[in-house]
C-alpha cells in the first residue's frame, strides 16, 4: 500500500467518524496490514490533513481531523 491510498483512507473514515477512531478502529475497519501505524506516516498526516491524536481513557489514542481543515 502506498502512502497515498493510506492517507486518502484514513482520511474518508475519519470524516465520517467525527468521534474519531483508535488505531485499532481504523486498521479492522479499514482492514489495514499494519499492526502498528508507521510514525512517519503518521507525522505527514498530521500535516497534511490536520490529524490529532489524544489519549481517551486508557492508553488508546483516538484519531481525528482537526476542525480547521
């Protein structure tokens, strides 16, 4: 998988989940072959989409697009 389907992914599901998502949400959702997110992956995303991750609870983060983008 390329980075650019990754992020239009990601993306989509989380625009449609305003709530936003676990990683673990996202990969069984998505069914992404990744067991973990690749951090710089992860950091132009938060570039280029505006994504946010905070902690919800326990040790989860939950995934969202910022409100700005």
């Amino acid at each position: 998988m390329r980075y650019t389907e990754f992020r239009s992914r990601i993306e989509t599901a989380l625009l449609d989940a305003p709530q936003g998502l676990t990683w673990k949400m996202l990969r069984d959702q998505l069914e992404l072959p990744y067991e973990r997110p690749c951090p710089e992956w992860t950091r132009r995303l938060e570039t280029e989409i505006g994504l946010t991750r905070e902690r919800a609870g326990g040790r989860a983060l939950v995934w969202r697009i910022a409100a700005t983008h």
